[in-house]
C-alpha cells in the first residue's frame, strides 16, 4: 500500500515540475518567436529582404503541432498518469 502511494506522490511531483518547466519554456519561445518576427518586419519594411508570411505561420503552427503532440504522448505513455496530469496543471498554474 505504501508503495502506491509513494508512486502517486512521486508521479504528482514529476508532473508539477514537468508541468512548471513546459510553462517557462512556453513562455521563452514565445519571446524568441516574437523577437524573430518583429526583427523580419523590421527587415522587410527597410526593403532589406522580402518575407514569405503564409510559409512562417506554416512553420510556427506545425511546431506548435509537434510540441502539443509531444505532451500528449508524454501523457498517454507514462504509468498513474491521473496523477500526473493533476501535478502538471498546478505546476503549469505556478506563478513564479
């Protein structure tokens, strides 16, 4: 018995800190994405270079794709994943 629940301990805490992670690195991408985008519109108005804009959103939605893919499998895949899933979204909650 103690077993179980030291596995749903574990499992809530491994989910709090991935959960915790995937929000900072969210939010890090979301900065490099804007920094990218903001020096090509920059680029492209000074006539420095000409930007292919339905190709970037392409680009941009097939990475989010993949991401999003990769913490869905992530949840299908690991063992007492209720767990998991509820020590993800308080650490995805966590405001540091």
């Amino acid at each position: 018995m103690n077993e179980v629940f030291f596995d749903l301990g574990f499992f809530s805490l491994l989910g709090l800190v991935v959960g915790y992670s995937v929000r900072k690195l969210i939010g890090f991408f979301a900065l490099l994405s804007g920094i990218y985008v903001l020096s090509l519109m920059w680029l492209a108005n000074k006539g420095i270079l000409s930007v292919n804009w339905g190709a970037l959103e392409g680009v941009f939605l097939s990475a989010a794709g993949g991401f999003f893919g990769f913490i869905t499998g992530i949840f299908k895949k690991l063992a007492l994943g209720a767990s998991f899933v509820a020590g993800f979204t308080i650490g995805y909650r966590i405001r540091l």
